[in-house]
C-alpha cells in the first residue's frame, strides 16, 4: 500500500519469474524489472541466449539473474522450474507469462495436419499459461501473496486482419478472461491476476523471416493505428512494471491494452 509516490514502482528486492524473458517483449520485461531493482528468473528453452541474457542483466544493473531451461507444455517442467526458481530466490513474488506461439492458416483446412496449429498454439499460449500460474501460485500462498501478469494480446479482443490465426486469437481471448476468473478466485491469498495486451510491437522477428511481406503487413497495420507506430518492447515492460508494484495493490482482474488505439476502429 503506498501513501507517497516515493518508490511507488519500486521493484527492489521482488523476485520475477518471466517465461520467454531473454528475447522480444520478455526481454524487455527482465530489464525493466531489473532496472527498478528485482532479481530475475528467465524460463525458456533456449539455453545459451538465456543464459547470456541473465548474465548480461547481472552484470548491468546488480542484480541476481539465473537462466532456467524448461518447456512450458513439457509435463514436468513448469513445477521443476519453478521449484528451483523457488528454493534458489526464497521467494517467487512476481510471475510474467510472457511465452507465446502465433500460426497462420486458414482454419477450414486445419484438418491438414491433424489440427497441430490448433494444439500447439493452445498448449503454450493459453493451458501453459494456467499450469505455470498454479504453481507459481502455491508458492506465493505459502509466503503470502504474489502478482502474476499475462502477456496477451489485443488479438483477444477484435478481430486482426489478415491474420488467419484463430488459435492465437482465441488463446489470447482464453486468457484474457482466464485472468479475471483467477483474480477472483485467488484474491483470498493475496495474490493479484492481471494481463497486458499488446498490439503490434517492435520485433525484428517479421522482418527477418520475410521482409518483403512484412513490410507491406506493417504498413497495412500503421494505416490503422491511430498513433501511427509499433509499441517499443520498454512501453510493455512499464505497464508490467507498474502493475506488479504497490501502485497498483488495487488493481485486479484487469486487461490492460496497448495498441496505440488500433482497437478502437477495427
């Protein structure tokens, strides 16, 4: 509970625990909590950029940064991870579900192959969410409480096009409403649920895979967005920030957009 705005966002001393943290938005994520001062807990399954990420976030701002391999839709690595997150931190105050998975096809033909692109999407971005949220949250039952925060997307609230990515959309909009019934379930453990919804955001994945296409796609998006631009990676990372602090010890249940009003015509 704050009475000043002295270190009203003031993360120093939380231990975060952020899925996908060494890349993309989960980057920008570890470094802005480890700027405001929390120790860092990265899951992921690419070993060596994690690894260095970690380090890198040790050595810039002070502090404790520790890499842990895992597969969040692998059965036994959401609580081993967090197990160890747990009895090497003491504590797991702060949890981002930041991971995701994003297919395009066209879903009349998502029998093509068995529907994978449906299942696959599904298994990390939505039930992955909830298994590393429920075992995260024993944890923080047993010292008191916690924050989790779900990385979703605007795709849960409208309709994007052209995407044809009805898994990811449905995921998003899954968790969206997955953050709400679990803010109202586990408020009794002092233990607050909320997501951020980003719209377009910088990446230089797109980019990389097909530049052509994807410089098209991003000029079809910017037409729509009212502000004209992508969000920057360190944008996300504030509202989460402000959202796992004491500023915001009232706020619960809640999907925070970020889109630059892309939402609100399309």
């Amino acid at each position: 509970m704050i009475n000043t705005m002295k270190d009203a966002f003031s993360a120093k001393g939380k231990n975060v625990l952020i899925t996908g943290g060494h890349a993309g938005i989960g980057l920008g994520i570890s470094r802005a909590f480890a700027e405001m001062g929390a120790n860092i807990a990265i899951m992921g399954r690419r070993k060596e950029e994690g690894e260095k990420a970690a380090a890198e976030i040790e050595k810039e701002f002070g502090v404790k940064a520790r890499f842990y391999a895992g597969d969040l839709t692998a059965k036994g690595d959401p609580p081993r991870v967090v197990e160890e997150a747990f009895n090497e931190f003491g504590a797991i105050d702060v949890l981002v579900n930041n991971s995701g998975l994003v297919r395009w096809f066209e879903s009349i033909e998502a029998d093509k192959n068995d529907f994978a692109d449906w299942h696959d999407v599904i298994s990390l971005d939505m039930t992955a969410v909830f298994v590393m949220s429920v075992y995260a949250a024993k944890k923080m039952r047993e010292t008191g409480g916690g924050v989790i925060i779900n990385i979703t997307s605007n795709a849960g609230e409208i309709v994007n096009e052209p995407q044809t990515t009805v898994s990811y959309s449905a995921s998003k909009a899954g968790v969206n409403h997955m953050t709400r019934m679990l803010a109202h379930e586990w408020a009794r453990y002092g233990i607050r649920v909320n997501a951020v919804a980003p719209g377009y955001t910088e990446s230089k994945l797109g980019a990389a895979q097909d530049p052509e296409r994807y410089a098209k796609l991003n000029a079809y998006w910017m037409e729509r967005t009212p502000t004209r631009r992508r969000n920057k990676p360190v944008e996300i990372a504030a509202a989460v920030v402000y959202l796992a602090s004491e500023a915001a010890e009232q706020v619960t249940g809640e999907i925070l957009t970020i889109d630059g009003g892309y939402r609100l015509a399309n």
